[in-house]
C-alpha cells in the first residue's frame, strides 16, 4: 500500500464514516515554530504536533540534534491528537514532507499499521481551513520499538552500509561535499556514503515523483536489489522523506536517525570531503 495520499482521497476519507486522525507537523529547520502558523489556519479537525518536543527527544553529550524521542513522551502525544491503534492517521506538514515523514517513519516503525503521508502537504490543499487549535477523542495508540516494517541504523550500522552496501546522504550537496556547513560543526560525509538531495525526489508542485521516476533515480544512485539501504541527512528529519520515496519503489531502506550531527559528534569518526563517496 502506497505511504501517500492525495487531497482528493483525504476529502473523500475526511467526510466518510470513518475518517482518518489528522496530524500537522509543520516544521522547518531554523525557522520559526510551527503552531502559530497553525492556529492561523489549518484542515478541520488536524491536531498539531510538535516536531521538536514531540518527535524528538532531549539532546546530550553524543547525540544528533533530533534524538528519537522517548516512546512514553511520543505515545502521549500520538493519543492527545486521537491516534488509535485501529484508525487511519495521516499526517502532513508545509509542503516537503520532511516533518511528515519524520511523524510517518516513527508511527510505523512503532507499531502503526495505517499511516499515510498527504502528497504536497498543506500547499497541496485547497479547501477550507480552520483556525484556533482542535481538541478530539484521546486515542489509544501505544508505540513499541521495533514493532513496525521499518528499520532503524545506529553509527556502526550507517558505516557498515557506507562500506558493504549503499548508504544515502539526503542533504544539499554542497553540504555533503563539505562546502558549507550552516547548522553542524563539521562538514563533509560519512565516507563511503552517495550524494541523493530529497530534492531529487520532488516534482516542481512539492509532490513526490512518480514511482518509475523515482525508481530511475535512485538506480542511477545504486540501489539494486540485492543491496542494502540506508539514509542519513543532518539529523534524521529530511532522510525520513527519502525512506518514503524508496518505500514507494518498493525499497526498504533503513534510517540512520543520528545522521550527521550525531556522527560527528564523536571526533574519532572519519569525515569525507568533496564530490566522491571517499
């Protein structure tokens, strides 16, 4: 089953007898916070949900700057913006789908059986918004590590990949060549890891490519079956998107959600620069 939804299924499913939970998880990096922007406007009946609080947990010594967060923090969350465990979800964001699809990826790989992505984000719909905040039945949704399809990576794991198999870099390339580093202290890659901007995988309209497109793509990337998959960006946000992407073609590909703040905070990692994996 496709992790995508368009607007015109999302207004069938919102006004049949059993509609979908609405997640918002607005967010960009170094911007401002999303709720206010929410209670500007949203869809009816949507829940926000905050990715830095929510969707991730508290940084440390070691850690990326979007730790997954703790299941206890997430699942009170999920259960405040009625998520249960029998009901569809379907979560969006401004357009992207990073923050969507970082909401997707953890539901998922938590458990949730019935979880789908709205192609475009809000910039997609068209009817009418809502202002203010929702508040909606408390759902039941109690999220257990592992309990998903979806795989998780930690350092070893990401290099083993770089090595062995095919390890994904989902950031701009002139942060993976080490050109500019904006948001973490070091620039560069994990070495062994391909250049593979989401940006690749976006129509012009914010919507994903179609699936042959995509599938092309990332073949020209090295995917293959046969061949292991991983996907790291900046610190496991934007890399949720790609793992949707390649979900599409059929992939199953891992999230490395540490990624490159994470990796970097330990100065004994190798770091690669320029155009080439290294």
């Amino acid at each position: 089953m496709t992790a995508l939804i368009s607007v015109t299924e999302l207004v069938r499913d919102m006004a049949s007898a059993d509609p979908p939970s609405l997640l918002d998880v607005r967010w960009e990096l170094g911007g401002p916070p999303g709720r206010p922007a929410y209670e500007r406007g949203h869809l009816p009946g949507a829940v926000y949900v905050d990715l830095d609080t929510e969707l991730s947990g508290p940084t440390g010594p070691g850690t990326g700057r979007h730790p997954l967060p703790d299941l206890e923090v997430f699942g009170a969350a999920m259960r405040r913006a009625g998520v249960s465990a029998d009901r569809p979800v379907v979560v969006h964001d401004g357009g992207r789908g990073w923050a969507a699809a970082r909401a997707w990826w953890l539901l998922r790989w938590t458990g949730h059986r019935d979880v789908r992505v709205l192609d475009g984000g809000l910039a997609a719909w068209t009817g009418p918004l809502s202002a203010g905040s929702e508040s909606v039945p408390e759902g039941d949704f109690r999220p257990v590590a592992d309990a998903g399809p979806l795989r998780l990576l930690d350092a070893e794991g990401a290099a083993a990949l770089a090595r062995d198999g095919l390890l994904l870099d989902a950031r701009a390339a002139e942060r993976y060549r080490g050109e500019v580093e904006p948001v973490d202290p070091v620039g560069g890659h994990i070495p062994g890891a391909v250049s593979a901007p989401t940006t690749g995988n976006l129509t012009a309209s914010g919507t994903l490519r179609p699936t042959g497109e995509l599938t092309e793509r990332f073949a020209a990337l090295g995917v293959r079956p046969g061949v292991a998959v991983g996907v790291y960006c900046g610190s496991g946000v934007s890399a949720a998107q790609e793992v949707l992407a390649l979900a599409e073609t059929g992939v199953d590909a891992a999230l490395y959600a540490g990624s490159w703040s994470e990796w970097t905070a330990d100065p004994e990692r190798p770091v690669a620069t320029g155009p080439e994996p290294g």
